[in-house]
C-alpha cells in the first residue's frame, strides 16, 4: 500500500465547492473519479482545506491511499487527461504512512485579491473581486493586526459552520497593493472557520472605505456576534495559496503559476 499526496490546482468558478451533494459539480468527486482509473481500484481522497462554492486553489493538498505503482509523470498525466481543464494535479509524491492532508497540516494561508478600480475588468472575471470606492490599504492593514493570535472568531463564522470550537490562531496578515488597481489580501492560521477569511474581508473593506474605525475589530472580537460584523464578500477573489506541514513530512510548495506571480 502506497500513501501519495498530491498538489491540486483549479478554478472553483464551475463548481459547488470541495464537497458537494451536487456530484458533477464537487471537485472532490471529479479528482476521485479520474484517480481512480489511474489506479484502477476505488481511491477515497482526503484534502487539507474545503474550499466553498466559487474559491479557487492555488496548491490544494490532498492524499490518498493505493494498491498501485505508478511513475509521477503517469499519476500526473494520466490523472490529469481524465480531469476537466479547470482542475489540475501539479505535482505528487510518495509521503509517510502516517501523513494525512487535512489533520498532518500546521497552517493554511489564503490569498483574497481586489481589483479597486471604478472600471470593471471582463479579463479578470471570477478571478478578482471588483471593488469600486477607493480603500485605505494603510488603515485596513494596520487594523487587520489585531487579530493576530488565537481568538475567538464567531464574529466571523458562517451560520452553517459545523466546526466544534470558533477559536483559531492566526499567524500572519498582510495587505499590500500592487501595480495599482490591485489589493492583495494574505491570512495565514492554523485552520479557518467556514467563511472565516471572506468574513474578516468584508470588515476590512469596511474599515478600508471608512464606515468603521481601526479598533472595530477588536470591538468584534469581544462582542463575538456574527450579525454585528461586516457583510461576506464574494468568494471570486478567494484562493486556496498554501498548506504548511512538519517538516518531517517533506511537503513543500512545488506549484509555479504564472497568474500569481503578478501579485
């Protein structure tokens, strides 16, 4: 029996999320299916991060195990001549028995990406989300610092959350524009709520455009009320970017994307 993990790319625009009762549109479902041929056996697949309806993956991480010996190049190719064009396996490799994607994981970071400019752009549909009143990019980020460290994040929680506990640690944020009309938004935790990063998105625009003040999110921390926080953003603008692990397990990030090396 082998244990292989597998990077994952893909444009979530297509599709009902990771996980959907909806077959034909979860990811999930399709990468299972085309691996399995390669395998030819049943494979069951397991991912670091479920990605919702319309978010895309940069480096999704999955693993599974299997009864075949397969070449890289064949898992890859092979794998990837049975996927639809919007869904690619980009690297794979052998991994520990013990590894798993989503419980082996120390962190995941997201990327959110704004395009803020009054004029829409029809190239960068369903890759960005286009917000067009002018945001303080200083004031969001020093804003955004406050959350850093482990808190209770229910202010930021979907209502369809099934997760146990709300309290997570982020690790790093940071804001930055580039080449002008871009706003790069970079969370990085130990794991995410359902919804968490287009939540705490929609509050920084909020304090970005100057509805609210720097100390607000402090104000939502304590207040722990998802009805008092900001409106959820689109998930165009959300990627998937990395997944971190021990280093025991010798997972690196291997995907080169040329789209992100604009940001």
């Amino acid at each position: 029996m082998f244990n292989l993990a597998c990077g994952i790319e893909y444009d979530g625009s297509n599709y009902y999320g990771w996980e959907s009762q909806i077959k034909i549109f979860s990811i999930k479902n399709i990468l299972e299916n085309a691996i399995s041929k390669i395998a030819n056996h049943k494979v069951k697949i397991f991912c670091a991060g479920r990605t919702d309806s319309g978010v895309h993956a940069y480096n999704q991480v999955i693993s599974f195990k299997t009864i075949s010996k397969r070449k890289k190049k064949s898992w890859i190719q092979g794998v990837n001549s049975f996927l639809p064009k919007d869904i690619s396996v980009i690297w794979v490799q052998k991994v520990l028995d013990d590894f798993h994607a989503r419980y082996s994981a120390i962190s995941r970071s997201y990327r959110y990406i704004i395009y803020n400019n009054t004029i829409r752009s029809s190239m960068l549909k369903n890759r960005v989300n286009n917000i067009f009143f002018d945001l303080d990019v200083k004031k969001m980020y020093q804003s955004s610092q406050i959350l850093l460290g482990e808190h209770d994040f229910s202010s930021f929680r979907a209502s369809r959350c099934q997760s146990y506990s709300s309290c997570r640690k982020i690790m790093n944020i940071n804001i930055y524009r580039k080449r002008k009309y871009f706003i790069v938004i970079d969370i990085t935790a130990n794991s995410f709520l359902y919804r968490m990063v287009r939540n705490i998105v929609g509050a920084l625009i909020e304090i970005g455009r100057g509805k609210k003040n720097k100390s607000w999110l402090l104000h939502l921390l304590n207040i722990r009320d998802r009805n008092s926080s900001g409106p959820t953003v689109l998930a165009q603008g959300l990627y998937l970017l990395s997944v971190s692990y021990p280093i025991r397990f010798n997972i690196f990030n291997q995907n080169m994307n040329y789209f992100f090396s604009l940001f």
